[in-house]
C-alpha cells in the first residue's frame, strides 16, 4: 500500500492575473514531486475550519508541513514586531489543529520551512520574529541565488536520524527571515548552521516520528543533491505508521 501523505495546501490571497483573478489554493510542485518520486500519494489539505482536522488526520499517513507565510505571533504571545511579514492566521489554526490531530494519533511529520517554525510553536516553542533580533546573526538565510542552490553550510548531529539522511557540512538553500528561538522540550537540535541558527529539529519520543527542517529540499530535487532522500525516508517512515 503506497502512504497517502496530506499536505497542507497554502491559498494565494491577492488576486493573480494568471488565474483571472480568482482565488487559490495551492502547493508547490516540488512537494508532490518528492511525495510521488518516493512513491507516495500526495493529497492537498485546503484551509479549513479546525474541527475539520481529524477528519483529514484519519485519512492520512503522514502529514507534510509547507513553507510559506509568516507565523502569526499571537500563536506565542507576543505582539507583532515591526519587521514581520505577511502573516495568514487562518492557516496557522487549521495547520495547529492538523498538528495536534497528528501527533495525537502519533502518525509521522515532515515540517518544511514555515513548518518546522509552527510545529516549534505548537508544541510551546518560540521564534525570532526576524533574524536581525538574533545577536549572533551573520550568515545569510534569505538568500540572493536561485532556489537549487546551496546558500550555506548545515553542522548535523552525528547521532540524530537525519544524519542517516543527509551527509554532514551539506550545503542547503536559505529561504528564511524568522528561525525558531526557543525549542520546544518534545524536541532536539539536529542540525544547525555556522552562525547558530537551528536549522533541523527531531521528536524525543522514539514514538513520534518527526523530521523538520527549515530548508527547502523540495526545491532542489532536480540538481545533484540527496534531497530526494528525505522524502523517500518520509514515505517510509509513513509506511510504518
Ligand atoms: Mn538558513
């Protein structure tokens, strides 16, 4: 049986031309393109009202958690700080309730970008609002180069399961200007960057099977990189669920 994976779907709020102006939802390809290269069934999970996740959580078997807009700081109880960007707090209740939906019936996450950001503040976590609040930043996270290439170096602990993923010092792309600040006590560090910055995250319940990281691999499937990998090492870990 091939997993179905949900993946929580984004929707374009301001009117595109090429859609004739109608509203969207959507995810990026890249996504379903690294669900169905690791031969799993991608299904896009609209916005919704919250009370409706249990009944998508039951459907699937693995939760994918996109990259995106900011995340509401509200979420932590803190005021927005000037440097925030847009912000989408529909998305961020419903993506909360598929969460908890989630780890309540202890099915596997894969947490991209903004995903590994909310997941961290679902479970009690903090973030930099912006990166410039981080005393130590001095690496570029919102980089100038094109998506398929990598913008800087990631450290991975030598011990954690995305170092059975991924090889040690890779380069990633950097598409962030919030990181998360304070880690949830469900999670451990896996991989940071030169200037400290989290980059990865994993559950510390070995029964909770959570990769998280705050690259975009779905944006470098198509180079010579073993991003393809982290989303075979989903599907199988959804296999097992
Ligand atoms: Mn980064």
């Amino acid at each position: 049986m091939k997993p179905i994976i949900g993946i929580a779907g984004n929707i374009l709020t301001k009117h595109a031309e090429v859609f004739h102006d109608n509203l969207v939802t959507y995810t990026p390809q890249g996504f379903v393109d690294g669900v169905q290269n690791a031969q799993g069934i991608p299904l896009v999970l609209p916005i919704g009202d919250p009370e409706t996740a249990k009944t998508y959580v039951n459907q699937i078997d693995g939760l994918l958690l996109a990259g995106g807009q900011d995340i509401s700081p509200f979420l932590y109880n803190e005021e927005p700080s000037i440097k925030i960007q847009e912000t989408e707090p529909k998305r961020d209740y419903f993506e909360k309730a598929l969460i908890i939906e989630t780890l309540k019936q202890k099915k596997p996450i894969f947490a991209i970008c903004r995903g590994i950001q909310l997941l961290n503040v679902v479970e009690g976590g903090t973030l930099y609002q912006d990166l410039s609040d981080y005393p130590d930043w001095h690496i570029q996270h919102l980089q100038a180069s094109i998506p398929s290439v990598g913008g800087h170096s990631i450290t991975i602990d030598a011990g954690s399961h995305l170092a059975s993923i991924l090889p040690d010092n890779y380069h990633v792309n950097s598409y962030h200007h919030q990181a998360v600040k304070k880690l949830a006590d469900s999670f451990v560090a896996t991989a940071w960057s030169k200037d400290g910055i989290i980059e990865a995250y994993e559950s510390r319940d070995p029964a909770q099977s959570i990769v998280a990281v705050q690259w975009h691999p779905e944006l470098m499937l198509n180079e010579d990189t073993p991003m393809q990998a982290l989303f075979d090492d989903f599907i199988q870990r959804s296999k097992k669920a």
